[in-house]
C-alpha cells in the first residue's frame, strides 16, 4: 500500500475530484494494483481521499482503500505496514471488534477508532495515514517515529493538500513554487537532505515523523492544524544492564524485529551487500523460514576490483545455501538514469547510490520479489560510520578521560579498522566551522553568510546523543527518503528491521564502550550474531560504502 492523497477545501469553485485526480496520477508508480477515491463534506469543507494500492497483505477486495468503517462514519487512506498487526487484531476482537477480511489497513483504521490519537504510538511499523471522522468533523494525519513512509503538506489559496509524494502536490495545486534557501544551504554545504520541515519548494512541509496533525473541520474560516508528537527517543541515559545481557537483548529483539517484517502475502527477499547488516538480516530470516523455504537475496556488484563484494557476498551466499541475484553496477548506466531517478525522488540527489538502489529495485521487480528487508539504520544506532569514532574520541578528551581516550585509540589503532580508511575531505564537515578550511564560495547573494547551516559536529551532547541527532534530522531522513523513492519507482516495498521501535529504544541508550569496543565498530551486533555467521562476516573490518565506482 504505497500512496495516499487528499485535499481538503471550502472554495466551491474548485473541482476536489478533479484535483484528487491529478495527485493519484502523479503517485501511480507506487501503487500499480488498486486505486480508490472517496469524496465527502464535513461542516463547511469538502474533502477528498485517495489511494494507490500496492497489495501485500490481505490481497483480495477486502483490502481496498479508502476504507470505510461499517457505519460509514469513519474514512482512512493509509500507506505503509503495520507489522504487530496480528496482535493488535486479538486486542480489538477481544474487545468485540468484528473484522472483515485479513488486511492490516482494517486493524489501523479500527484502531483508530477505539484508541483515537493514541493509536499510532501502540503500533510498530512505518506508515502515513488520514483517518476522517465525520461525526466528530476531524481529519488526522500521521507519519511513523522514523518518516520511513514519507507524507507532504501545503496549505493555498485553494485549500489544503497532503500527499506521499511532493509532486502530487506540485500538480493537484497546480502553483509554481519558489525555492527554498535553507534547504537549497543545507544541500549544497553540508550535503544533507530532509533535515529540516521545509523542502526545496517553499510552502511545501515534510511531515515530520513521530507526530500526529489534528485538523477541525467544524472550526471557523482558517483550519488551523495542530502537530503533536506521539513518538520520542527512550532516556538516552546509558543501560545499566552488562555486556552479556545486552547481547541477548540485542539478539532477541533484532530477532522479532525481523520475524515481524517477514509478514507478508508476497514474496519477501533482503538486499545483500557482503556486510555486517544485511547479512545478520539474511541468516536471521534463513533461520526463521527454515531450510525449504527459499530465500532470495538481491545485491549489486561492480566490475572493479578495488570497489567490489563480490567474494564476500558470495560467501554468505554459500554459508546459507541460496543462490544471488546479482546486479552489475555501471558507471555510464547511472549518467544515463540520473534525470529518471530525480524525477522519482522529487529533490536533488546526495550521491549516485540512489541509481544502484533503483537498478537493484529494476531487478527484485524483474524477478518477482515485492518486499525486500534491507539494513538501513544500523550504523546510526550501532556507531557503524568511522565519524563515531571520532566523536567518541572527543567526548572522552572533553571530560578528561584521557587514558581511555588512549584506549579506544590504540585499539582502533591496532585493529586497523577506521584509521586507515581516515580522509580529511570527509572529516572536515564535523569540524566547527570556525575551523574549518577555506574552500571555493559557489554561493550566491541570497545564502551568503551561512545563516541557515547547521551544527553536525558532536556539539556539547554525548555520544548517544549524536547518534540520535543522526536517526532523526541528519543521516536516517535522506537514507529512507531515497530507498523509499527508488523501491516505490518499481512499485517494491522496502522494510527496516534495525529502525524497529523497540530496538532502537533498547540499543541506541548502550554505552558507546559496547558499540565501539577493542577496535571494533559495532560490537554488541558482532556478538549477539557471530554464531549465525562466518567469521570472516561477522568480524569484518573492511566494508566499503554502498557507492558507484
């Protein structure tokens, strides 16, 4: 279930069926089985709702969308998964609930009923949603914790319209937009994407994830819609659990957090890249579905040797016992796809791995995979990028903990793990700006004096704070936007074990000595899965970047 769109207005010289059209037609791609529309009044507005289906649960009518409750009163659009849907559906029918068919979009929508804006926050998965209540004359937007599922809004002259892709709105407002400055800064000087509500056309906001909008539409002229956060961050104060305990913990919750994405009515593969991520994610699914059920794994490879994963892909391909689906990654072929692939990702692309992502989406569709696990978010939770390091340095000289700072630098040191893939082009963007080196100005009048850059260095938080700095405005956004965009483009669904709630709540509060230990980057993910793993997998050092050579 992949797109959803709605307008809402008290102009009556606008046609909203006419302008729902044009936004569902804009976000076809992302849901090629079904589409719905459903059109209706509440108070002095008229609104409409609309949906591109993309089938993965429940496969039959009884999923269309927009769905209506029994009586007619409550109306939702809905795109994404709801994975704990199953055991949300035996809460509801113990409480007397009566469901219809098998789909998940039911359980949400009679969710939202019995539980009304608390819903959201008992679910785990990824998700956009409208849910309207005639009756009550409210309309409610909401986006998952982590903006996994991606939502827009603008509010015109015309109306108010929201939708999952930002052209959908460019066309069902039919307005020209300016551009925006400080996403148009942030892009060009920090190479970051979605770290702030405004997109590159202004007016147009990107949802923020973990909230809930409540609009009133029994209120007077304006709508006045009120955000609200529903979802925040566990105490990031450090566990006190002990190695050995969080290691368990590690492995059970990462565990279920799989098993619960593997719910599907389609076939369901994993995107393999030889690492430390995607393959805990391959060995845990091959325990789970057993010998006889085959898994199927997608990965790309290069040509050149210097980028290629190829040796250890195919290692982990032969440890369980299942043939890849290969890829070859071109040079040429990204120049060729690159205007495609921007008109599908609404914005500027941050680097040409967003192409390998859509050849990768090209092949699952070409072989018939409609869901596909991938590992997005571990090096955020786990402290897997070489900059962690760095900050963790940092922290410990600025609290005087000078003989573990040594430690940690000796160990990292003798392992040869981050300091030999050590590059001041790189590190330099965590530097205060104070610092940094001098480079060409390619800025023009309206973004001189860099008013709109942020800070990306450590700052004065811990550690852990940082990371969750990187989960919610700097690294997570621009990741799940592109693999959302990219998977979405050939109609796949991409889902994230390592962004599961409860992982993230239990995982990212650890102490960095059991993320960063004896020079080794996530260490307590290594442990938890170095017996489902070769060795020579689990205890990697080398891992290169998803990149185009």
């Amino acid at each position: 279930m992949c797109a959803i769109a709605g307008f809402v207005t008290c102009r009556g010289e606008v046609d909203p069926g006419r302008v729902l059209d044009r936004m569902i037609h804009a976000q076809a791609h992302r849901g090629p089985d079904d589409q719905g529309r459903w059109l209706g009044q509440a108070g002095r507005y008229r609104i409409t709702l609309g949906s591109c289906r993309l089938a993965i649960l429940d496969l039959s009518p009884a999923g269309h969308q927009p769905m209506l409750s029994p009586a007619g009163r409550h109306v939702l659009t809905y795109n994404g998964e709801v994975y704990n849907y199953r055991e949300l559906r035996s809460e509801l029918e113990q409480d007397g609930v009566v469901f219809r068919g098998r789909s998940d979009t039911e359980v949400v929508l009679q969710a939202l009923i019995r539980w009304g804006d608390a819903a959201p926050g008992r679910f785990n998965g990824m998700w956009a949603l409208a849910w309207l209540d005639l009756d009550a004359g409210t309309l409610l937007l909401s986006r998952d914790p982590f903006g996994i599922k991606p939502l827009y809004y603008y509010e015109g002259p015309q109306g108010f319209y929201f939708g999952s892709e930002i052209k959908a709105i460019l066309l069902g407002s039919g307005e020209r937009f300016s551009v925006s400055p400080i996403a148009v800064m942030r892009y060009l000087q920090q190479s970051l994407l979605d770290a702030q509500e405004q997109t590159f056309f202004a007016k147009i906001q990107l949802f923020p994830p973990g909230h809930n909008m409540r609009i009133d539409l029994h209120a007077g002229k304006s709508l006045a819609p009120s955000l609200k956060r529903f979802w925040t961050f566990p105490s990031l104060d450090p566990s006190n659990g002990s190695a050995s305990e969080c290691i368990g913990s590690m492995r059970e919750i990462f565990t279920d957090a799989v098993r619960l994405r593997l719910r599907s009515d389609v076939p369901v593969g994993v995107l393999l890249s030889g690492g430390l991520d995607s393959s805990s994610i391959a060995t845990v699914m091959r325990s789970l579905l057993g010998a006889s059920d085959g898994l199927l794994l997608i990965s790309g490879v290069s040509e050149d040797r210097r980028y290629s994963e190829e040796p250890f892909i195919d290692r982990v391909s032969k440890y369980l016992g299942c043939e890849t689906h290969k890829v070859r990654l071109r040079p040429h072929q990204a120049f060729d796809l690159l205007d495609h692939v921007t008109w599908f990702n609404d914005e500027p692309i941050l680097s040409l791995s967003s192409v390998a992502h859509y050849q990768l989406m090209e092949r699952a569709r070409e072989i018939g995979i409609k869901v596909i696990l991938s590992g997005q978010g571990a090096d955020e939770l786990l402290c897997g990028y070489d900059k962690y390091v760095g900050f963790y340095l940092q922290s410990l000289v600025r609290d005087g903990a000078w003989s573990t700072a040594l430690r940690v630098l000796t160990g990292f040191a003798g392992r040869g793990t981050i300091l030999s893939r050590f590059q001041l082009s790189e590190a330099k963007r965590y530097l205060p700006r104070a610092i940094c080196p001098k480079e060409i100005d390619i800025l023009g009048p309206l973004l001189k004096g860099g008013r709109f850059l942020l800070e990306v260095g450590l700052g004065d938080g811990t550690l852990v704070d940082r990371q969750a700095a990187d989960i919610s405005q700097f690294s997570i956004p621009a990741l799940v936007h592109y693999e959302d965009r990219m998977s979405m483009a050939c109609s796949r669904e991409i889902r994230l074990p390592f962004l599961d709630p409860r992982l993230v709540s239990a995982v990212l509060p650890l102490p960095p000595d059991l993320k960063l230990r004896h020079g080794w980057t996530k260490w307590v993910l290594r442990k938890a899965l170095e017996g489902s793993l070769p060795p020579e997998i689990a205890w990697r050092k080398d891992k290169q970047a998803f990149t185009i050579p």
